[in-house]
C-alpha cells in the first residue's frame, strides 16, 4: 500500500499481519528488499510469475501497469496464479488525467529530470512508461480479453503536481 494513502502506513501493517503468505515481486532487488512488510520477497519478471497456478486470493499491483507494453501478458499471468473466485488490484495512473496525458508527450529523459524536481526521486528510480491500460476503456477492454470480470473502477484525485511551482500550482488548483 501507498504510505500517502489514509492510513496506509497502519494498513501495511495490518496486512502483514492478518495474511498467511504476503509476497513481493520485484525486477529491482533493492526495490523489493526495501519493503519490510512482505513475508517473501522475489526478484523476477512479472510477465513470467514464478508461483505455481492458484497459489494466491489476492495480487496487486501499485504504479506498474503504466510501465508495461504488454499489459495483457500481464493479466494472463495473474489469472493464472489467483484462486478461483480471486482478486486483482491495481493502482495507476488515469491516462485522462491531464498531468499523466501532458507527462505522456514528454521524452523519457526530460520526464526524469521533471520527477525528479517536482517529486525529489532519483532519475533512476523513474521508468519508462506506455500507458497501454490506463483509461477505464482500455481497462474494461483489456480485462474481457482475458477473462476477467471487473467490480468496480475508482477514479481518485492525485496530490497537487506542481505545489513547488507556484503559477501552475494555482492554475492546477483551479
């Protein structure tokens, strides 16, 4: 979970503690060893999960499906690994959102630099991003492709982007 979700610090927590088996999948191994909260920690390719077919209730994935060019293996992937009656729960960003579009038409290389002023990541800790399943249609889309079955979609609003430039931070407000 996303510690600047309400509560998220207290949930990861809690999660950690209620789940029989909480695990992480990463392709950078400092990435997924940073996170003290996962039972089991995995550094491999998510296109080709590493866990025999439903083995999991629940998968998630938080700000990755914008970096995939091909979302579908993905989906393929995590229905192949969920139990039946099994959820997935994704977190990224709404291509419709006019910071992801505008983010979108900006070079990979100028996009770090960008980040890395606003947000004070570390350019390499930006990735390259495709934004293949990123709109509600493409979503919806993509999940009957593979099979899934989608409850619900939850639009939320991000934090203010250019809070440290003010012109745009109020035009952004606006």
């Amino acid at each position: 979970l996303r510690e600047w979700l309400p509560n998220g610090r207290d949930d990861q927590v809690e999660l950690s503690r209620r789940a029989r088996r909480l695990v992480g999948i990463d392709a950078v191994a400092d990435d997924v060893a940073r996170n003290p909260y996962l039972h089991e920690k995995v550094v491999g390719d998510i296109h080709s999960l590493p866990f025999p077919d439903e083995s999991f209730n629940l998968v998630t994935a938080q700000m990755v499906v914008e970096h995939l060019e091909k979302p579908l293996e993905l989906l393929q992937e995590v229905k192949r690994v969920l139990r039946p009656a099994g959820k997935f729960v994704f977190l990224t960003p709404n291509y419709l959102n006019y910071q992801i579009f505008a983010a979108a038409l900006v070079p990979d290389a100028l996009k770090k630099r960008f980040v890395h002023y606003l947000e004070g990541r570390a350019e390499e800790d930006v990735f390259e991003t495709h934004y293949r399943m990123n709109s509600p249609r493409r979503v919806r889309q993509m999940a009957r492709e593979s099979g899934f079955n989608i409850d619900r979609i939850y639009m939320l609003h991000a934090d203010w982007e250019f809070r440290r430039v003010p012109p745009l931070y109020w035009i952004e407000r606006l």
